[in-house]
C-alpha cells in the first residue's frame, strides 16, 4: 500500500458534503466516510467504514433562527456528549 496521496471530497446536487475518499498514491481506497442529512440540512450521521464508526446527531434545542444550539452526539449508539452553542447575529 502506498502512502496517501489524495483526500477527493462528494457532494450532492445540494451542495452537503456526501462522501470523503482517501486515497493512497496507487489509487487504492483507504479510508470512506459518508454523510447524511435532515430535511434542514443538519448532519445526523457520519459513518467511517474503515474504523467501523457510527456518529449521529439528535438536534434538541433551536434558537429563533431555526440554528441548532444544542445537540446530542452518539458514537455507536451510545450518548458520547451534548453539545451546546450560541451565536451572535449582528
């Protein structure tokens, strides 16, 4: 196997990051990371075949904007942390 040689980067007709492919110099694949989306465009899972990886994402809160402020992350299907945010709008 070579050494890496290209991360190439899909998205869809949406403009939302679908896949992410790294590539060694011999064009073999070594790592796939997919992505999928809600109807809002807020990532709620992203899955790394190579390291057998499940992340998703449970919107809890949103701010008048309809921006998420706080979310669950699950690794594998087990709570690994509550994210919480705030934005500024100016």
């Amino acid at each position: 196997m070579g050494k890496v040689e290209k991360i190439k980067f899909n998205y869809n007709l949406h403009y939302l990051l679908e896949s992410e492919l790294t590539l060694d110099s011999d064009n073999k694949l070594i790592s796939e990371i997919k992505y999928s989306y809600d109807k809002n465009r807020n990532v709620i899972g992203i899955q790394n075949s190579t390291l057998n990886r499940l992340w998703e994402y449970q919107y809890i809160k949103f701010d008048k904007e309809n921006n998420w402020i706080e979310r669950k992350r699950l690794l594998n299907g087990n709570l690994f942390s509550i994210e919480k945010r705030s934005i500024n709008y100016w």
